[in-house]
C-alpha cells in the first residue's frame, strides 16, 4: 500500500486491500481510501468484505461473473 501512495496516484486499483487485517486497521486503511478519494484520485477496490461498502461512492456486485447490482451515491458519503 506504502509504495502505491507514493507517487500521489490519480488512480489507485487496490485488490483486497483491508485481506488480513484487524477491524481497527480495515478502518484505518478505508480513512485513508476515502482521503485520497477527497483529494481527486479514483480508487477502484476489490473486496469480499461487504462490510465496508458504505465507504464507496459506487458499488458493483458481481456474481458468476455477471453484474447483479450497480450502486451510485450523489456524492461520498462522510
């Protein structure tokens, strides 16, 4: 995560980015998301994790490959 940041990325693919980490850090990692998205970059993140799609402007949920559901917020939510 470290060395995607680095650069000041306009847009971020992040690919499980919260796999494997402890409820406080998932929130710690999605702050961050949600900062960079503030400050003009696009994320596009992968998950299994629904928890944490209340951090997203837009959602995709797949299932077998196919689009089941699109999701889009007028703006962030805060």
């Amino acid at each position: 995560m470290a060395r995607a940041l680095i650069g000041d990325p306009l847009i971020l693919m992040a690919n499980e980015p919260i796999s494997n980490l402890d409820s406080r850090n998932c929130e710690a990692v999605m702050e961050l998301l949600r900062d960079l998205h503030r400050n003009g970059s696009t994320i596009c993140m992968v998950t299994h994790d629904g928890r944490y799609s209340h951090f997203a402007v837009r959602t995709i949920r797949l299932f077998d490959g196919r689009i089941v559901e699109k999701t889009q917020e007028a703006q962030a939510r805060a």
